[in-house]
C-alpha cells in the first residue's frame, strides 16, 4: 500500500532524489521547498501519483503552517 512522505529540500540534491526514489517505489510525496521553479522540474522527472508542492522555507513557521492548512484541506 503506498504511503505519503513529506520531503523537504525536495527541488535539488538529496532531496530530489530522495522524492525520485520513493516515488518510483510506488509511493506519494509532498515535495516541499524555497524554489518553485525547481520543484516543478523535480515533479516533472515523476511518475504517475499523487504528489503535491509546497514553496516554503523550512526554517519559518509561518511557511510551513501556511503549508499544514493548506494539506488539511
């Protein structure tokens, strides 16, 4: 059964390929980092699935609160 990972870091280096690899085993991630522009190149190299983007920096509270409410719903 796949499962949903949140990744930070998510548009380049580690990140990115941490999301690549989950993703390829099946699985969904919120991919979350500072750089719009690379996270959409991130989601472009996916497969199929249910993965969504957040920009947001990591080290601000209001970032990732905004990023919590909008994953709510």
């Amino acid at each position: 059964m796949p499962k949903t990972y949140i990744i930070s870091g998510a548009g380049s280096g580690i990140g990115r390929a941490i999301v690549q690899n989950l993703c390829y085993s099946g699985h969904n991630c919120v991919l979350l980092g500072r750089n719009a522009g690379k996270l959409e190149q991130t989601i472009g190299t996916l497969n199929q699935g249910a993965h969504v983007l957040f920009t947001a920096d990591i080290t601000s509270r209001e970032d990732l609160n905004k990023a919590a409410k909008q994953l709510r719903g």
